[in-house]
C-alpha cells in the first residue's frame, strides 16, 4: 500500500460512474452484429438516463454449425459489478456451449448448471435463445424466463417460443422448443423489460 494514496484519490463524480458504468457495458454487448446471408439484423441498446449503473441487458448472435446462427437475448437480475460478472459469464458459457450443441435448449441447461456452481449471490438469468438456418429460414428458439420475442407478418404480430424456467434457480431444467418456419419479409423483434 502506498502511504497517502487514498488521501490523494477524490471521488468520482455522477457523470464520470456514468462513462465508466456506459463503458463496461458496452465491453458486455458485441461490438457490431455480423452479416447473416440473406439476413439483415438491427440492434439498438439505450441505458436508462437516470445512470441507474450497469445493467445485466445483453445480446449476441453468431455462428454456429454448418451455416446456422445462434441468436440470444437475455437479462441478468439487478445492476452493477456482480451483475455485469454474471452477464459475462452468461455470454461466454452460451458461446462455449454452442461450440459442441446445437440444441437450444441443451444450451439453456449448460447455462442454468454453470450459473449454479458460480457465487452468483442469488441472482438469475433470462434468456431467449435461438437457432437459425438461413437457408431454409427455420428458427428454433427456446425461452429461460425471458420475453416472447415478437413476429410481424403481414401486419400482425406474434409472439414466439414457449416460456421456460428462469436460468440459475432449479437443479433440473427443460426448456421447450418452438420451431417457426420464417418468410421473406418476416420481422423479429427482441427485447428486454426495459421497453
């Protein structure tokens, strides 16, 4: 420890907290989306203006067996560093469960038993997971105690998958799967609690 450093270390201000919490955030969400053949994909994150610190929202889509594309959205209970430690660890583990399954809902149980061997200090996951095949235009989508995701088609809306358990409360968990036979033109809107 070196004598009277904290002495020297003033606090930081509101607007500061908020450029780092803005910072770390945004190192918790890709940097840009990818470009999924025949596809086009649009995100768009907005922290609350009131500088409530790090939220758990995040999202990621990217490849996964022979063209398929692996789309998930999710939330982690409540705010800042144990938060973000858990939104880290929810992405990497999905990404690292997709390497050897290809089944939404195998994915979803991977999570739920990592998130229950970490200190995840009560918190949960919820998460909307799914496969898409491009080139038949198939999603499979499994949902963790997360919103339906939305599908307009020719003026109205749907909403897709079947509800699920949440992600790092019970032991033993399934996650049903709901298959959808996309069109051209189809829109899919994912969101988080905060809309």
């Amino acid at each position: 420890m070196i004598p009277g450093f904290y002495d020297r270390v003033r606090p930081l201000t509101l607007e500061e907290r908020d450029r780092v919490a803005r910072t770390l955030q945004s190192s918790l969400l890709p940097p840009e989306l990818p470009r999924v053949p025949g596809i086009t994909l649009a995100a768009r994150y907005l922290a609350a203006a009131s500088g409530g610190g790090i939220g758990g929202d995040f999202y990621d889509v990217y490849p996964s067996g022979e063209g398929d594309w692996d789309i998930v959205m999710g939330d982690v209970c409540g705010k800042g560093a144990d938060a973000a430690a858990l939104t880290a660890l929810a992405r990497h583990s999905l990404r690292a469960a997709a390497i050897e399954h290809d089944d939404p809902s195998q994915i979803l149980s991977l999570l739920n038993e990592a998130i229950l061997r970490s200190e995840s200090d009560g918190r949960f996951v919820t998460a909307a997971y799914a496969q898409l095949d491009p080139s038949v235009l198939r999603l499979r989508i499994a949902l963790a105690g997360h919103h339906q995701p939305r599908l307009l088609r020719d003026g109205d809306v749907s909403r897709l998958g079947r509800h699920g358990p949440l992600v790092g409360v019970l032991p033993a968990v399934t996650f049903p799967i709901t298959e959808v036979d996309l069109r051209p033109g189809d829109q899919i809107v994912w969101f988080t609690d905060g809309l």
